[in-house]
C-alpha cells in the first residue's frame, strides 16, 4: 500500500512540476535534427523508486525556466539530469537542483534532451540550448557570456562533452542564435560518468581539454563505481591548467541528488555555492 501511494505521489508531482513552471522552451521550432520519432511530450517511466521521476522517449527537446524569486546574480545555469543516456531523472536531478539554485539567486534552465540511447542528438540539443538561452539573455537579466552547464551522471557526461566540443558543429544552423558561442562560461559535474572510456580507464577520446576548456567544479564519492570520471578529468583540467576544484568524499555511492539523508548530497551543495560564487566574478 505505501508503494502505491508513493506512485501516486510522485506522479502528482509530476504533473505539478509543468504546471506550474513560467515558461517551456522548444530548442527546435521545426524538425529536430537527426530525429524519426514525431514530436511529443516525454512521457514518465511507471518506474518511481525512490520518488524518482523518469521521461523518457523525448523526441521534443525542451527547456524548463525556473526564475529565482530574487534575483543575486546575472548568471544563469543549464542543468542536465542524469539516467544513463536511457532516461532522465528530471526531480531529483532537475526540478530539485533548480530550486536549489534560485534560492541562491541564479536563473536555471533545465535540458530535457534526448533520451533514449541518443547521445549524439544529447549533444545537438545541450549546444542549443546554450545558444537559445544566450540569444535571449535580456528577457531573463542574465549577462550571456555568465551561461554555464552542470550535470549529474550522464547529465555530467554531457556537461563534460559540451564544454569539450563546442567548436564542433553538430546541426545545421536554424536561426540567428546559433551564430552564437556554446562554449559553458562554466560547468559543474556531480558524480559523472563515461568520462572513462579511453584505454586503460583513461580520459575519454573526444573529450579535448585545452586552455579554453571552461573552469570545473567536480563531485564524486569513492564508494561510487563511475568515481573514476571525476578523477580523470580533473587530472586533464589540471595539465591544462584550467581552473578546476575536484571533490572526493568517502561514502554517498551515486545518483543521490541533493536529497538529505546521504552524506554526500548534504557536502557538495554548500562546496558548489562557495566555488560559484568565486568563480562567477571571475568572468567577464
């Protein structure tokens, strides 16, 4: 019986959470690159462990604008949840994180790319959306050079491959904003992912860190068993010489979000807030 009710629960959550948000940003007016499935709205997986959320099938990439209610700063932050590239775990690593971030004064836009074992057309979408929000940065008071990117799991992933590869055209340009730069002006990664996959567990081939790789903050516990992302790229930032602060806490494991009870979700938020706040001024 308390399964069922927590089903209904989290599914009435879910349906708060578009309801009440200001606004919904579509990345592609027309067809979205690359895709064969029609446009809709990405359904929740009947999955609802831990009071989790899980779209999936999005064919119809968008953005969820959460406005802080008062405004501290004139940067803003893409966040991209995780799930493994299969679904997005879109409360606990997007609405939750969001709501987090406006209390602390930042403007949040969170990515619903595209899911399912689509991580090509993840990359399309994240890189649009970055423009998206730099083409229309007035609206929301933002400074648009102050866009930066933070992702969880394979949110992390393809944090790390946008702030890598965004000199790499990946769609044919729809519009004025996307003569503009993609570049993250920072990114944070908590408990990445796939970051790994070069030989012997090393750096990931197509992530080319060099000196105009954005600064990083990273989170990872040792306990977590994709831990070795974290470390990887911190050690490329570093021979770089990109700014980057690296975080590794003993105990949390993985996918925990900002939730309380784990240790390691009651450690890295203040870390983070501490980290942006010194590196936010730091840009021009």
């Amino acid at each position: 019986m308390k399964s069922v009710l927590l089903s209904i629960m989290v599914l009435s959550m879910s349906s708060n959470v578009f309801s009440q948000q200001q606004e919904v940003i579509h990345l592609w007016p027309g067809k979205v690159p690359g895709e064969r499935e029609a446009k809709q709205v990405a359904p929740a997986t009947p999955d609802t462990s831990r009071g989790v959320i899980r779209l999936t099938d999005v064919t119809d990439p968008v953005l969820q604008v959460y406005k802080p209610a008062v405004r501290r700063s004139d940067a803003a932050v893409v966040v991209c949840p995780g799930g493994g590239y299969n679904i997005l775990a879109i409360n606990l690593e997007g609405e939750e994180v969001a709501k987090w971030l406006n209390g602390l004064g930042y403007t949040v836009f969170v990515l619903q790319y595209r899911v399912p074992k689509k991580p090509a057309g993840a990359l399309q979408d994240v890189q649009r959306a970055i423009r998206l929000v730099r083409s229309r940065a007035a609206q929301w008071k933002i400074t648009p050079s102050k866009v930066g990117v933070m992702g969880f799991s394979a949110g992390g992933s393809l944090s790390a491959r946008v702030s890598t590869q965004y000199d790499k055209p990946t769609y044919t340009p729809v519009d004025a904003a996307d003569q503009l730069s993609c570049r993250p002006a920072f990114a944070a990664l908590i408990y990445p992912a796939y970051l790994d996959n070069g030989t012997n567990r090393t750096i990931t081939p197509d992530l080319k860190v060099d000196t105009n790789t954005p600064p990083m903050f990273l989170f990872a516990t040792a306990d977590d068993p994709y831990a070795n992302s974290a470390l990887v790229m911190a050690g490329a930032l570093r021979d770089a010489k990109v700014p980057v602060q690296q975080h590794l806490y003993d105990t949390g494991g993985h996918g925990y979000g900002l939730r309380p009870g784990n240790p390691a979700a009651e450690v890295w938020p203040g870390l983070m807030a501490k980290w942006l706040g010194q590196i936010i001024p730091t840009i021009k």
